[in-house]
C-alpha cells in the first residue's frame, strides 16, 4: 500500500490549492480547513505566512 502524501490540490483550488490539498490528505471538507485559516489570520496573521510558505514547499499534485 502506497503511504498517503500532501500535495496541493489541482481540484479544490481556490489560490495556490494548499488547503484543498491538506482537507484531501485529512479527508475533511476544504471549506473547513479554509475557514481554519482565515481564523488563523484574523488572529494574529501567521495563517497568511503559513499558507504562503506551504505554497512554496509543498508541491503540486502532478509532482515536481
């Protein structure tokens, strides 16, 4: 069995698919993780920086 990878995703893509690809790899909804990150964002503003460098590191669903 192939082990589950984090990629960001070509189908739920709003900007870059970064929380469309974290809601796949956890099997939530993707409005979820992206109400999480504009909670995150609001307070304190580190969802901004987290989802900017995500978008730099984790790669696209068809690979590098």
């Amino acid at each position: 069995m192939e082990p589950k990878r984090l990629y960001r995703s070509r189908k739920n893509r709003m900007i870059c698919g970064v929380c469309g690809g974290v809601a796949e790899y956890f099997s939530i909804d993707p409005s979820l993780v992206r109400l999480g990150l504009i909670l995150f964002a609001c307070f304190g503003g580190s969802g901004v920086l987290g989802y900017i460098i995500a978008a730099i590191v984790i790669p696209d669903e068809s690979g590098w």
